[in-house]
C-alpha cells in the first residue's frame, strides 16, 4: 500500500470540522478506495481551545496558515479561510509554490486569482482541486472537467445560491413579504447577518464565472456579468408569474453567443413545469447544454458542512488515487496560459421574451399609450393584462405585459419612454422569461 497522504486544514470552522469527522469516520472505507490512508497531520486555526466536537489532539497547530502551507508535514494543503485576498491567497499561493497539492472551496479566490493560481499548478505539476467551490455537494466541476470531453458546451445555468433560493420558495409557497423570509433565513442560519453578497447575486456571479471558465475556456471574468439581486421581488410578482404559469428564480446564466460570451446573474421566470422550477429551498441546480449529450441537470445540497466537506473529501480522494509522475489535468479543463480573453457580448442585445409589471395611473389612453409604446419597439406581446390595486384601485392599475422574444435594448427603451409619458406612479419591474429544460 502507497505511504498515507498527510493532509493539513487551514480553517476550522463548520466545514473545517466536518472535513476531519468525515476522514475520521469513513478511515477505513476511504483507504479501500484509494488504496493509501488519508490522515490530517496539521490544521490552522485562530483558537486552539475551542471544542469542534472532532479530536485534534494528536495533530500539530500552526498560528500562521502559510506556515502550515510551507510545512514538510502535509502532502496536501485545504484552503477553508475564506476571501479573495490576505491569509487564503498567501497560503494557497505558498503551498502551490512549495509543491504541495491543494484543495479549496472559495469561489471568491478563485473567481478573483484562480487563473494565476492555476498557472503556478500547472507549473509545479501539482492538482488545485475546487469542487465544493460550485454548488457543494454537486460534483459540478468533475463533471465538466473531466467527464464531458469531446462535448462543446452551449450555455450552462442554474440555481447556485440556496439563501436566495430558499427566500423566493417561502415567497410563494406562504405568501411572506422578501423581508419576512430573509429574517427567518437569518434565523435559521441560511443567510449572514450581512446579507448582501447573498441577496444581490455577487454569491451566484463568483460561481458562474468559475463555471463560464469550465465551459467556454476563457479566462475568468467575475467583474464583467451583468448583476441583479433579488430584494426588489415583490408578491405582486410572485403571484403574476404563478397566474401565467411561471416561476422566478434567481439564475446565473452563461451563453455563447454572436458577439461574445454572455454572463448574467438576475431574477428569472421559468416555466412552473419546467425541471429547474422544482428545485425548491436551500437546494442548488447547475444545467449543462452540450452539443453531444444534450443537456443535463445536476442537483443537490449547495452548502452546509456536510455537503461541502463531501466535495472536498472527494477532491481528496482524487489526490490520492493519482501517483508520483502521474501527469495532472489542466485546472480549468485547458491549460491555463492557454486560456482565452474574454469577449463581453453585450447585455443589451440579449434575446428572449420578458415580464413587465407596471403601475399606472387609471385615466383615458393609458392602456393604449403602453401598447403603442411596445409597438413603436417592435416588441411583439403574447398577452397584455390589467389588474386593480387594492383599496387604490381607483387611482391606478397594473398592467401584466409578457412579450415574444424580443431584445433587452427594446424592452429598456420601451419603459423609459413610459416612465417619460408620466403613466407610471410606481418604479417598473423587468423580469426575464428563461427557457428552462
């Protein structure tokens, strides 16, 4: 039996401490598998003292996790720090530089420094591993990386976010208000108390950049998707979509397209019947269109300790199945120097059908100053429906449009010179229609 690789944890928190029970308690079935033991010799944590409910006794403590990243003790370093610069990039920067393998599960870092990091594994002839970086405990990035070959992917996207995901299932499942469900997320520990990087799509866009990188082979561009969260999502949305039988979501997309690569990350109406649609809670969803297989959908848990220590085991694993003088696979699915720029297709030419919700004012000619206002766009509508507003329904309306696959330019010059004739009393709501398997 090859010698044990000697693993060394940098940050303990739930996941940290999740990763050691699971090699603790599954020792035996993991060394059948990978013919060699796997044994935590090193971990980093700001306090020693704290109980994690794991017994570290016998391991030895580093204060600074670039020293563990340095140490002759590890054959591999686990990145579990967190942010996109100071202790995560400098260790995993060092233990890269020091040959050691590394596994990581901070999309943050690599959406930021993942290419140059990859270059320097690429260069030493050592595996970044990354899975539980996507969607936890999907096997996402195997997927695409390695058991795709010969497919030409043609868009990817799904549900990477379960905070979001879980806020917009209550919505219409019990009717709550966005800031109901985001306060009971909090509650439940589903959402930070700063819920930001969540709630407004930043969480999702570092997901799908690694994912654009995967699928199309250009260099990773989190800073150039096109970005919208979802604390403007409203009841009245959540029942519109419901009556036209649809259902929003908040989607991270990534397409080829004429003129370049197109990244979004924003509220989505997809078909109530559609597969995607029934992804409810905490749950996450990544779907692949490729020209050979068609497409295929991957769901499952996207976060929590057991989910995302379940991918790092298993880019363990991976480490410990390969042999001295194995050669590695690229990063990124490409080797990294020969990753391609990235070509921005502009968000204002995107195609597809859309969702408008407006409240105007209940006089003469409004309805038909929308309609002809659509018309003057060439927007070509599929259904054009007007509701009352509550105990106001004698000031003003809303009016539901659904339109036929137009273009975003269209539909944002459409509503600007709606919001200029003065019909509005409220600001307008756009939401995309996705074509959903």
């Amino acid at each position: 039996m090859a010698e044990s690789l000697r693993v060394g944890i940098a940050g303990l928190g739930t996941v940290g401490a999740s990763v050691v029970r699971v090699l603790t308690e599954k020792a035996a079935e993991l060394t059948r598998q990978c013919g060699r033991t796997i044994t935590v010799t090193a971990v980093s944590a700001r306090d020693r003292n704290k109980d994690r409910g794991v017994d570290l006794s016998t391991v030895s403590w580093f204060e600074n996790p670039v020293d563990l990243a340095r140490s002759n003790e590890i054959d591999v370093f686990i990145e579990l720090i967190g942010g996109d610069e100071g202790a995560a990039r400098e260790s995993v920067k060092a233990a890269l530089e020091a040959g050691r393998h590394v596994v990581t599960a901070n999309k943050a870092l690599l959406a930021k420094h993942g290419v140059a990091l990859a270059e320097i594994a690429e260069k030493k002839g050592v595996l970044l591993n990354y899975e539980a970086a996507v969607a936890g405990g999907i096997p996402v990035i195997k997927t695409m990386r390695e058991a795709m070959a010969g497919n030409s992917v043609t868009r990817v996207f799904g549900i990477l976010n379960g905070t979001c995901n879980y806020i917009l299932t209550r919505m219409e499942a019990e009717g709550l208000t966005f800031e109901e469900c985001l306060k009971d997320a909090q509650r439940l520990g589903y959402a930070e108390a700063d819920p930001t990087f969540d709630i407004e799509g930043n969480d999702t866009a570092h997901k799908l950049a690694i994912l654009t990188s995967l699928a199309f082979g250009n260099k990773i561009a989190a800073d150039d998707i096109y970005l919208e969260g979802i604390s403007n999502i409203s009841q009245a949305d959540i029942r519109a979509a419901a009556e036209l039988g649809y259902r929003i979501k908040l989607l991270g997309v990534a397409q080829r397209t004429e003129s370049g690569i197109e990244q979004r990350v924003h509220p989505t109406m997809v078909p109530t019947a559609s597969v995607i649609a029934q992804v409810h809670g905490v749950t996450n969803a990544v779907a692949i269109e490729t020209d050979i297989l068609g497409e295929l959908l991957l769901s499952g848990p996207g976060a929590g300790g057991n989910a995302t220590a379940s991918a790092v085991v298993g880019d363990l694993a991976d480490i410990a199945k390969s042999r001295p003088g194995f050669q590695h696979g690229p990063v990124f699915g490409r080797p990294a120097k020969e990753l391609k720029t990235y070509k921005k297709a502009q968000m204002r030419s995107h195609a597809g059908g859309y969702f408008i919700r407006l409240t105007v004012h209940d006089r003469v000619g409004v309805f038909a100053a929308v309609a002809k206002r659509m018309a003057d766009n060439d927007i070509s509508l599929e259904s054009i429906v007007q509701h009352a507003v509550g105990p106001e329904a004698a000031e003003k309306k809303t009016v539901i449009l659904v339109t036929h696959e137009t273009t975003e330019a269209a539909v944002r010059k459409a509503v600007e010179g709606i919001t200029k004739d003065g019909h509005l009393t409220d600001k307008p709501q756009v939401i995309r229609i996705e074509r959903a398997g």
